[in-house]
C-alpha cells in the first residue's frame, strides 16, 4: 500500500540530501538548505551536546540524525519513523558513512505506540527527544509527550517544531471548518492543533516545565509558500531539475498555498518548543 510519508520529497532537494521539512527561510534559498537551518535551529535549543542521547522521533529520511551526529556529536541516536521507505532509505544512508551503529539503532514504528518505545530504546533512558515538524502528525500528540516523560532520563528535554492554532483564531469560525477539512487531508489529528495556552498546559499536566514557545512562523510558512510557487513551471523543480510527477505538483502546491492563507489569515503559527522534564 502507498505510504503517506515517502521519498517523494526527495525531488526537492540537491543531490545527497533527502530532507523533508518545512524549512527555514531566514537566509536559506535553497530547500535542502533550508531544512537543514531548521534542524539546527532545533538542535541548538534543544542543547544537544556530545554527552546527549537522544531519541528521535520522526527522522525522516535520516539527514538530521547526520546532523545530530556529526555537528553536535552526541553520543548515541535512537530514533523511530512511521515510513517504512524513509526508514530503510535512513538506514542506508547512516551505514554508507559509517555510522553502522546508529543505522542498526533506527526503526520503523509508530511513536505513539508504548511497545515501539521499548524497542527504540533498548534501556537506554535518552537525555533529549526531538520531533522535527512531525508531532503534528501523530495520532496523539499529548500521548507522545506522555511517553516522552515516561522515558527521559530525570532533567530531560523534549524539543519540537509544531504547529499551533494563532492566538487570535477562533475554533467557532467558518475558517475554522475549513482548517479542519484541510487537517484531515493533510492526515493531521485535528485534536493535535491547539492555542498556545492549551498547547503549554498539555505539557505541564503530564509533567514539563521550562516551557518556552518561540514563534518562528514568519521564516517558515511564507518561504515554504514561495519555494513551492517555483514549482509551477512543468513538473521539475526548478532548483533540482528533477521530476516531480502530477501528484507531487499538486500535494506541494496545495501545501503551499494552504500555509500562505494560514499565515496571512492569522490562523496557524509554526513555533519551537522546548521543556525539560519535571523532576
Ligand atoms: C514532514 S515529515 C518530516 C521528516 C523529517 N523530520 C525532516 O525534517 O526531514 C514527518 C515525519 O514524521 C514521520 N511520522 C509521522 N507519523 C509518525 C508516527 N506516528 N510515528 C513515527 N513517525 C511518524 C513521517 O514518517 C515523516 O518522516
């Protein structure tokens, strides 16, 4: 059966690179590069370190556990994809540079589901967790954050980028309706999309503090929405020059257009989150 999540993004980036992120906009021009910032962006307020061991949840096609690795030097990544493609393209990839350890220390698994944590883990309790713009994308993203508590090792932190409902929108609205049509196509659990307010509660009630909640929509949904008008001209990108097909024209497009309106229109925000586990 046809995944979700697959290698289509691969057609986006420049030979070598396999990210499939948002992106970040401030001064990237290219998107490989792009995900690339988000990701640092991520790690650096995450603090990882070479005495992290993180958990990674969500890793793609595996570009940032390469990050993890080689920029911040932690010491150990474990980490767990719901793509069954994405996994063994990540497995591939760490191997061929000779991270055989951390190739074999990857699988495939849904996060939110408690048996996967065990087996991700093998005893380890990590010091960090990431989860790169996917916690959206969970079946539950309070139950991750739930397990993420279970697992961190006292002090711990979890590190996210997400979405967030703008604090001005209101869930009664038309647009409203028409959010929720395009959460559910986009194989987001509405119940994931929450204000600010809710969002931060959520992580005290199961056990976080030292939340901070950085705004860092403006360097990301716009030049999403840009990099994929660049698309419009045949169906090769015109960064890469390599094919897209039909159907991956119109899943960015739409993406691409639907993050323009939600950030005009004030109704979703794509923020940074850290908090450290409650001792
Ligand atoms: C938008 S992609 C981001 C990929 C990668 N983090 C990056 O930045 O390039 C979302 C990722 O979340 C993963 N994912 C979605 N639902 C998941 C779940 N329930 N458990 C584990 N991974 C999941 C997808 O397979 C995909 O790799």
């Amino acid at each position: 059966m046809a995944e979700f999540h697959d290698l289509a993004e691969l057609a986006l980036n420049r030979d070598g690179q396999s990210w499939g992120n948002l992106g970040y906009w401030h001064t990237a021009n290219d998107y490989s590069d792009a995900c690339r910032a988000l990701a640092q962006l991520l790690g650096d307020q995450a603090g990882l370190g070479e005495q992290s061991v993180l958990l990674d949840a969500g890793f793609g096609c595996g570009d940032q556990l390469l990050l993890w690795l080689e920029h911040f030097g932690v010491a150990r990544v474990r980490g767990a994809n719901l793509s069954s493609s994405q996994t063994v393209y990540a497995k591939t990839k760490l191997a061929k540079v000779g991270f055989k350890d951390a190739a074999a220390a990857i699988m495939r698994g849904d996060i939110n589901d408690p048996e996967v944590w065990w087996l991700a883990l093998q005893g380890d309790r990590p010091s960090h967790i990431v989860a790169l713009d996917c916690a959206y994308h969970f079946p539950s993203r309070p139950d991750f954050v739930g397990l993420a508590r279970q697992h961190l090792a006292p002090s711990g932190r979890l590190a996210l980028t997400d979405f967030l409902l703008a604090d001005q929108h209101n869930t009664g609205s038309f647009v409203h309706r028409l959010l929720r049509w395009m959460l559910r196509r986009s194989h987001i659990a509405e119940a994931n999309i929450v204000h600010r307010d809710h969002y931060r509660r959520q992580l005290q009630e199961s056990g976080f503090s030292d939340i901070r909640i950085i705004d860092v929509s403006e360097h990301v949904m716009p030049g999403f929405a840009r990099f994929v008008r660049k698309l419009r001209r045949g169906h090769s990108v015109a960064d890469t020059g390599k094919n897209l097909g039909w159907s991956g024209q119109i899943k960015y497009r739409v993406t691409g257009r639907f993050l323009e309106w939600a950030y005009r229109r004030s109704i979703l925000r794509y923020c940074l989150i850290t908090a450290t586990k409650t001792v």
